[in-house]
C-alpha cells in the first residue's frame, strides 16, 4: 500500500473514459482494478455490514424494482415499526457474528418527526454497542440530517439507483436532483454517504458507465459503494426487465472493477443480487475490487447468503474480515 498520510488527487471523469474502462479485455480490466485496490487497501480484507428493515412495506413512492411500494401488488404486507429494544438485539447478534456496521432501513419517502425520533434512539443504542451506524429513510428535509448526526449517525444510506438519463424509466414520484438534494444535506451535516446504484434493470452498458461516472464524480466521492444486481421481485414493474437486461455475470465483475477504478478510496460493497453470482461469480467481485459486503440472510426484504456460506467462500479465499481502512481523495 502507498503512504496513507498522502490524499489521492481528484479526478473528474468523462463518460467516455468510464465507457472505455467498460471496454477494456477482461484481464486487463482486472488487473488494472486490482492494482489500485492494492494500492489503498489491504487486498485480502472484506468490511462487514448488516442490514436490517426496522419498517417494512407502504411506502408512497414507485421504484420499480422495490417489493415495498404500496403501488405495487408484491404480497409484502405493510408493518408498524421495529421497537428500539428488537433492533438493538438485532444489531448486537449482527455484531457478535462479525459485522462491524449495522445499518437501518425504513420504507418511507422521508421520515416524519414523531418516527425520526425513534430512529435516534435506535443510532444511539446501536452506537453504544461499539458498531458503525448507517440508515436509509429516503429523502430529508432541512434540519433532520443535522439531528441523525447529533444522535451519532457514522452513515447515511441514499443511493442514486441509475443514471440521470435513464432514472425516469425506474423511477417517476421524486427525482434524480431530489436524491442529489439530500446526499447535499448528508454531507452538510457531517454524515458520511453510502451512494451507489443497481443494474441489470434493462439498462445498457452506456447508463452503466453514466451511473459510474455520476458516483465518481460526487464530491467528496462516496465512503462506501453498495453495487446491487436487480433481484426479480413479482409483482414489481421491473419483474421481467432481465428479458431485456439480464446481466451476465461477467459484466457485473466489470462494473465493480470500473467503480473500484474510478473511486479508489471508497469501499465498494457487494449488495443484493449476490446469490445469483455463486462463488465463481463473487470471487471474480472480490479480485476486482468489491471490499464490503451485506452479510446475513436477508437484505431488507429480499434474499441473501445465508452467514456460513459467506464464511466458507471467505476461508477459500482466504479473506479476513475486519474493518478495513484505506485513504481518502483529496476533495
């Protein structure tokens, strides 16, 4: 690794370098991908996070990919929210088996006050059990990011999904600005920001590489990364886009290793999607530069490696898990 009291030069990316990036043969890609991970972090290190639903179900707006819209017929039935108490229980078991952040989730457009209040109590606890904190709750108004960090809050959770260009096709009830808006307000306020997106929704490799282009170009960068592959939810508008969009799996290893590329300081997570990739499919991931990764069995709603075949694909790879450190870009 190089000197980690150095900050990494900013660079502005063009669509067409991340485009020719996508281009780029394989081995090349890999290697080149590998070699700045090598560069800013301990290459055989993987960061665990948990990720937990405290609301599920009812929210107002209409990603096309979510289970949890109440526009769409899914069969996930709308729940009240998890009590303090069953959070802080989850969040301990998460950390006991290995996960050193924990990150909330809630189906909403943006939270109200009486249910933002709860959520700082649930930062406070979980901070207190020695872990990193993270929430996903949509968009914010003025004021709320401010409180969430005064309550402990390491992370802020809110990502671009897809590119500008193709956001209307996932998304119509807010806006790509308005997610623009509120990562503003994260910042602002002291927050870290985990931002990234998901393919294999219909898109093509040029809205790939805008997505790409679009979270490098965020400044500061993002601390952390999260690249999902759209999981198939019935019911969902986007069921059945991997008629047109179904990804192989090969051209997700090469967006992990564009995004480790193009942010070399940032912790590029592997997220939901990760059962369809089998081992083969996630150790490519992890050569390419993915450095965290969802761990538990459920992903808010949806599916995901259950704990002992996570540990056994880390053994084969001889993978140790552990916060991993790693320098920052210069803004």
């Amino acid at each position: 690794m190089t000197d980690l009291s150095q900050p990494i030069a900013r660079k502005i990316w063009a669509l067409a370098e991340v485009e020719a990036l996508f281009a780029l043969p394989l081995n090349d890609l890999l290697f080149q991908a590998q070699s700045v991970h090598r560069a800013h972090f301990d290459p055989n290190a993987v960061q665990l996070s948990t990720l937990l639903s405290i609301k599920t179900g009812g929210c107002s707006e209409d990603c096309g990919y979510c289970s949890q819209s109440a526009r769409h017929d899914t069969g996930l039935e709308r729940e009240k929210m998890l009590d303090v108490a069953e959070v802080v229980d989850a969040a301990r078991a998460a950390r006991d088996a290995g996960a050193t952040r924990f990150c909330m989730g809630a189906a909403w457009r943006g939270p109200k006050e009486k249910d933002l209040e709860t959520v700082e109590s649930m930062v406070r606890e979980v901070k207190a059990l020695g872990m990193e904190t993270c929430v996903t709750l949509g968009m914010l108004k003025p004021g709320q990011a401010e409180r969430l960090k005064d309550a402990g809050l390491d992370y802020y959770n809110h990502n671009l999904d897809t590119a500008s260009e193709f956001y209307g096709e996932v998304i119509t009830t807010h806006t790509h600005d308005d997610r623009m808006n509120t990562l503003a307000r994260v910042r602002d306020a002291g927050i870290h920001v985990c931002c990234g997106g998901i393919i294999g929704m219909g898109e093509s490799r040029r809205v790939r590489a805008g997505l790409v282009m679009e979270l490098a170009n965020l400044n500061p960068q993002p601390e952390s990364v999260p690249i999902n592959l759209l999981v198939q939810v019935p019911g969902t508008p986007l069921c059945g886009a991997g008629k047109a969009g179904d990804l192989d799996p090969l051209e997700f290893v090469r967006t992990i290793a564009v995004a480790r590329i193009t942010m070399p300081a940032s912790h590029v997570r592997l997220s939901a999607g990760r059962q369809e990739l089998g081992e083969m499919g996630q150790a490519l991931c992890y050569l390419a530069g993915a450095n965290s990764v969802f761990y538990g069995d459920k992903l808010l709603t949806t599916g995901n490696p259950d704990v002992s075949a996570d540990e056994a694909l880390f053994a084969k790879l001889g993978l140790k898990t552990a916060p991993v450190q790693g320098r920052r870009c210069a803004h």
